[in-house]
C-alpha cells in the first residue's frame, strides 16, 4: 500500500519536471514535437483568458489536445513492466495521468472553474511568470522547489486588468 502515497509523490514531481523541463524547455523550441505546448496551448490560453477552444476539438485530429494525450499515454505504457512488482504505485501513476488530463482539459474550458479550483495552475497561464507554476494537479512540488508564484488576487493582477482597460 506504500505504492500509493509513493505514486502520488512520484506524479506530482513528474508533472514538475516534464512540464519545466519537457513543455517549457524543449517547447521553445520551434522544431521540437514538444513545442505545441509553447506556441499553441500557451499562446491561445493567454488571447482568450485562459480558454484554449481546442479541447473541445476531437481528441484524435493531429492537435496540441491528441500530442498531450499521446505524451499521457507514454507515460501509461512506460510505466506497465512495473506493473506485475508495484501494482499499487502504477495503479496512482495512472490515475493521477488520468486526473491530469481531466483536470488541465477542464481548467481551459471553464475558467471559472479553474480559477477555483486550480488557482496554481491559472496562475501559471495568466500571471506575469509563465515560467512557474508547473504542477497542474496540486502544486506539492512547486512549493518543494520554490516556484509557486501567486497572482490571482494579488495586487499585481489588479495592476495588469487597470492598464487592460
């Protein structure tokens, strides 16, 4: 039953590590497969308040939505020779991709929600620093490594919405 709590632990840092490293690191870079992240899903996220209107596109066009899904579900098999030794870890590893899914899908179609229910993570996409905020699903690691900054509802963001208007 350790699995468990290991596989939680183990998520949430993977979410911090490829998201830093992976979406925003080799995401810059126009050639990579990984820049879909960068110059689409970040790009459309900050024209339109944190909605990007390609989630509610069909999962399996060739889109920043089915790279996601197809970047998750490495992860899923990656994770399967575990499986027979650590069942309850793999088991965590795969809900929590699962969670990720729905949870980052959710947060760009309903705003509202997001700001709610993953402030983080809506900071992340709105906030003056794109390059913080990494965890998605709770950001544990964030606070760990010292790179969770706040915005939603701090007077910087009083500051951006005056000089918008």
């Amino acid at each position: 039953m350790m699995g468990i709590p290991l596989g939680l632990l183990y998520s949430n840092f993977g979410e911090w590590l490829l998201h830093r490293y992976v979406l925003h690191g080799l995401g810059r870079r126009h050639e990579s497969f990984w820049s879909f992240h960068w110059h689409e899903h970040h790009q459309r996220s900050r024209r339109h308040a944190m909605v990007d209107e390609q989630y509610r596109g069909r999962m399996w066009s060739w889109s920043p939505q089915s790279k996601e899904v197809l970047g998750l579900a490495a992860i899923v098999v990656g994770h399967v020779p575990l499986l027979k030794r650590a069942p309850w870890f793999v088991a965590t590893v795969w809900a929590s991709t699962v969670l990720y899914y729905v949870v980052h899908r959710r947060a760009h179609l309903d705003p509202d929600w997001a700001r709610e229910h993953l402030p983080w993570h809506y900071d992340h996409h709105m906030g003056r620093d794109q390059n913080a905020n990494w965890c998605v699903t709770y950001p544990l690691f964030d606070y760990v490594m010292g790179t969770r900054r706040k915005y939603l509802g701090t007077p910087a963001m009083a500051e951006a919405r005056v000089s918008a208007a």
